[in-house]
C-alpha cells in the first residue's frame, strides 16, 4: 500500500465516521426530544435526564456538523466580491481567512484543554446525569482539531490538487440531473407503449 492509497483510505473512514455520528447525536437528539413531548403531554411527567441528554447530543451534533461543513467547504462566507478582481485575489483572501480560522482553533484547543485539565482538578458533574463534565468538554479540543485538519484537507485539495470543491448549495447540478432523469424516463415509457 502507498502512502496515498493509505491517506485517501483514512480520509474515507473519517468522513463515514464523522457523518454516522453526526447522523446518530441528530437522531438521538431528536428522538430525546419527541419521547420528553410525549411525556409531558400524554403522562402529565417529565424526565429530567432526558433534556440534559438532548442538549448534550445537540451540543456533540452541532460542533462536529461544522467540523463536516469545513470538509465540504460548506461554512458561510462573503465571497461575491472577488468576482470583480482576478482569482488570485479571491485565492489568496480566503486562504488569509483559513490561516486566521486555524490560528482561532487552534487557541480554543489550547483553552479547551485547559478548561478540561482544571475540571479534571476540580469535578464539576452534570445536575441530571451526573456525569463529570470534563467527558462532555472533550468535544471541544476534539472538534477544533477535527476542523482544523478539514481546513487544511480543503485547502490542499483547491490549491494544490487542483479539484474543486462542489458548492453544496448549488442546486444547478442537481436541477440538470433531474432533467436528465426525466428525459430518460419519458424515452423509456415510450418504448413501453
């Protein structure tokens, strides 16, 4: 195996394993929350595990959803004014914007492990589960590590692989493949008939 075939592999499984979970905290979340509403409604009861837990999930859902938009190059950003100057501008200006959103991660790991690092000194538990809370922050420094590898991953892509990156929010390709779909289909019906 090449170091290629090993890096593309773990890329791979890292995207199938960041998407399962997210997937996974989004459904638990949800079914959390449908569970409480019918709890409340139907038994006149309540369960104050499960809120904490769906705002847990919630938390876990969101921080590695943006660490999977960082993947797809999906993160909101002002970019139509590069279109009135040469693409180097455009280039350049985002990778400014990347390197400056890898310095931020990089000092909310550094803060986040400190903030674990002092919770592991002094406990702090959570009031309904009582689960200590430096296992829930270890999101954090996980994420914002999580980005910061996508970032860079996007950037060698764009600029030194040359690929581009599908915009996830353009639906033209997706408009163009329904049309073809339907022109497929309407030949094979006649052929039916």
């Amino acid at each position: 195996m090449t170091l290629s075939s090993v890096l593309k592999n773990s890329i791979t499984v890292l995207d199938n394993i960041e998407g399962y979970l997210c997937k996974f905290f989004l459904s638990f979340f949800v079914i959390l929350l449908f569970f409480q509403v019918i709890m409340r409604t139907v038994f006149q009861n309540s369960l104050a595990w499960s809120e904490e837990a769906s705002r847990f999930a919630f938390v876990w859902f969101s921080f590695l959803g943006a660490s999977y938009a960082a993947r797809l190059g999906a993160h909101n950003r002002v970019t139509f004014q590069f279109k009135l100057f040469p693409r180097i501008v455009g280039d350049v200006s985002q990778l400014i914007a990347d390197g400056i959103w890898l310095v931020f991660n990089a000092i909310m790991t550094v803060k986040s492990i400190e903030v674990i690092r002092d919770m592991m000194e002094f406990p702090f538990y959570s009031p309904a589960l009582d689960i200590p809370m430096q296992y829930i922050y270890m999101l954090f420094p996980f994420t914002f590590t999580l980005m910061s590898v996508r970032i860079i991953q996007v950037n060698i892509l764009k600029h030194i692989l040359k690929r581009e990156i599908v915009d996830v929010d353009d639906i033209s390709s997706d408009i163009e493949d329904i049309k073809r779909d339907m022109r497929i289909d309407s030949r094979e019906q006649g052929r039916v008939s």
